[in-house]
C-alpha cells in the first residue's frame, strides 16, 4: 500500500500500517513539548503570577478569582473526558494542532475582556482544550518513541515543555505587570508565545508515525485491572494540587514578598525541564511502579523541606525538589499505566488517567483546605503529603500482569 502522501495532519486517518524501524530523533518530542509548554506552562500555571494584579485590578473577592482556577480545572476535566471522541474524529495530530490554535486565541481574548462572566467561560475555554491538547501530545510522543523502544525517554522530554512554559513565563511576566500593560499585556504576551509554540510543534506532528483511527481506539481493552495505579493518579492530583496551594500561602504568610515568590517560581520551572532530562533514562530502565514511588517520594520530600527547615535556602531546596518531582511523578504514571495496555489503548488510559488526575485536582483542595482551617496551614500540608503517601501505596498494589 502506497503511503508517500499520507501524513498526520493530512484531512483522512491514514490506513493502519506496520511500524517501520524510523529513525525519529530526539527533535521530535522537543519539538512536541512546545504544546506542553503552551498547555502547562502558559495556559495553565502562569496564571497564578496573573492572579494578585486581575483580582486587584477588577475588584474580584478571593472567590471570584479562584473561581477562574475552577472553571479551567472542570474544562480541563471535560476536554480529558472527550478526547477520545476528539480523535475519532479528527485524529490525534489535529487535534494537538488544532487545539493549541484555540489555546492561542482564549489566551488573547483574556486581554480583550473586564467582564467577570467573559473571563469565566474563557478559562473554561482554555482548561476544555489544553485537556485535549496534553492527552494528544503524550499519545503522539509515545507513538514517536515506539519503534525505537524509547516512548518513556520521549513522553519524559515532551513533559519538560511544562518548566520551559514556567521559566519564559516568570521572566517575561513581571516586566510586562510591572508596566502599563498590566495583566491584559501580559495575556497577550502568553498567546503570542502560544503561537510560537504552535510553529515549532507542527514540523515535530508531521515526524510522528501515523497511525489508523481504529487502531487507536483502543475501546475493546478493559481497564477494570488498572482500578489501583487510576485511585493512585486521583490522589496524586488532590495531594500535589492541595500542596501547590499550599506552597504558595506558605510564602505569603512567611512574609516572602512577589520577587522572592518569582524566583521560586523560576528555580521550580528549571527543575521542571532539567529533571525531566535526568529522569527519562532512569524512569526508562525501572521497572512496575518503582519510578512513581521514587518521584512522588521526592515531591513529599519537598514539602517536607519547607515544613521542618525554616530560611531562604530551605525555600529555593523545596522549589529545587517540587519541579523537580512535579511533572516527573505525574509522567511516570503515565508511562507505568501506558505499559500496561496495549498499544491501541494509549489514548484511552491516558485519557482515563487524566480524568482521574483532574478529580483528584477538585477534591484535594477542597479536603485540605478544610483540615487547615480548623488545624492550621502546616495541618493541610500534612494532609496533603497524606494523600500523597496514600498513592504510593495504591501504586504498589498494581498487578504488572494485565490480561486483555
């Protein structure tokens, strides 16, 4: 069967093939991690350097401004939720693209708008396709990598994209904030670096093997033998999603003003790239559930750090071992849970995964929160390395022999 014109962006799903032994360089999940950056790193996480100015600025009360870190977190839990509907029908390297172009223009937008119910439906808008967006990027990261047997070396790489998105984003912001511009600049500056990432990321989709629709589906494989690594990944997002909040009060009740905050934010962001670098060999040659117990390990480590040593030392150490654990521990079971079905399943267990993973992100600081306002903020950690703990233990018990 002729396949010269058949690429993964073309307007048909390319009839299935045999894999061939391509030569995919490590170029390509490199280039793939710009839509992590975009997704994570500007869409996501940035808006928390946004947060103090857009509340300040338009009179918002705390819960009008968490609401906005809401409404992504349940968009983001719908867009996990039809993804796989998503690349029935358009195919997996479509949707990546085409929902970083929807991420570009909600970033935009955000710039355009004072109204409350606006900006509501617009981070809505953003967490709806940057679920789509990483969910396809990891599947086409991992097809990338397996011909050469090197999906979890390249699912690894495409996650550092989240530290490069943290890094540029704390560098580039506070000037802009600092300006005239204000918070409205600044959303124009993460949708135009978003359309950047969009140019590097579409010669790295058209590298990637495609594969056909039905292949991909993977809707025959039974997830009920995964129920321990998918509770494990719920509380991972309510333990690391309670401890970023966290972290975050932490420094702003220990009198650590916006500058000390960037660069914890900064350091936390290149720890996020570089450790993703350093992680992928090893997380590749451990075996069962070892690299989440050893990365979610380090991520309790972190808080840990903050709650018993006290200085600035302790604080740039605990940003050092959070990016440093933070998308590692959540790639890494990924990776596991993607080993344990078949190849045509990728979509569909990380798809399940992140859906867990985006609960998990709802419960948590609400669980939490709770537990510190009658104990106290160093109670609510505890309870977040709790959940933390938890996960671990539900991630040993998974069977490695999955039949299907």
């Amino acid at each position: 069967m002729d396949y010269s014109n058949c690429t993964a962006l073309g307007p048909q799903p390319c009839p299935e093939r045999v894999a061939e032994p391509a030569s995919v360089t490590l170029w390509v999940p490199a280039g793939l991690a710009m839509g992590s950056a975009a997704a994570l790193g500007f869409a996501r996480f940035a808006y928390s350097l946004l947060l103090p100015e857009m509340r300040h600025g338009l009179h918002w009360s705390f819960a009008q401004a968490g609401a906005l870190g809401t409404a992504m977190a349940v968009g983001y839990l719908f867009g996990s939720l039809l993804t796989v509907q998503a690349e029935r029908w358009l195919g997996t390297a479509r949707v990546f693209v085409h929902g970083l172009l929807l991420t570009a223009a909600s970033l935009l937008a955000m710039a355009l708008f004072r109204d409350y119910e606006v900006l509501l439906m617009l981070r809505f808008i953003a967490g709806f396709v940057t679920g789509c967006v990483f969910i396809a990027g990891f599947s086409l990261a991992a097809r990338a990598g397996a011909t050469s047997g090197r999906s979890s070396l390249f699912t690894i790489i495409y996650g550092s994209g989240a530290g490069i998105g943290m890094v540029l984003s704390g560098v580039l912001l506070p000037p802009v904030l600092a300006s005239g511009w204000n918070w409205a600049g600044s959303w124009i500056v993460l949708g135009l670096l978003t359309l950047i990432t969009i140019a590097l990321a579409i010669p790295a989709v058209r590298s990637v093997p495609p594969v056909a629709a039905a292949a991909a589906d993977g809707a025959n494989v039974s997830l009920s033998q995964l129920r321990p690594i998918l509770l494990a990944y719920f509380l991972y997002g309510a333990g690391y999603y309670a401890l970023m909040t966290f972290v975050i009060a932490y420094l702003h009740a220990a009198g650590y003003g916006q500058t000390r905050i960037v660069d914890f934010w900064i350091v936390a962001g290149l720890a996020v790239s570089a450790s993703m670098v350093l992680w992928g060999p090893l997380l590749g040659r451990m075996r069962g559930s070892s690299g989440v117990v050893l990365t979610t390990g380090v991520l309790i480590a972190s808080a840990l750090v903050l709650l018993l040593l006290q200085g600035t030392a302790a604080v740039m150490l605990s940003a050092v071992l959070f990016g440093g654990s933070l998308m590692a521990s959540a790639f890494a079971h990924l990776d596991y849970a993607r080993g344990l079905v078949p190849s045509r399943a990728w979509t569909r267990i990380i798809a399940t995964m992140t859906v867990m993973f985006s609960l998990g992100q709802t419960a948590g600081p609400l669980l939490c929160g709770s537990i510190a306002d009658y104990g106290g903020m160093r109670i609510g950690m505890f309870s977040a390395i709790g959940l933390l703990v938890l996960c671990i233990a539900l991630a040993s018990l998974q069977r490695e022999s999955v039949t299907q």
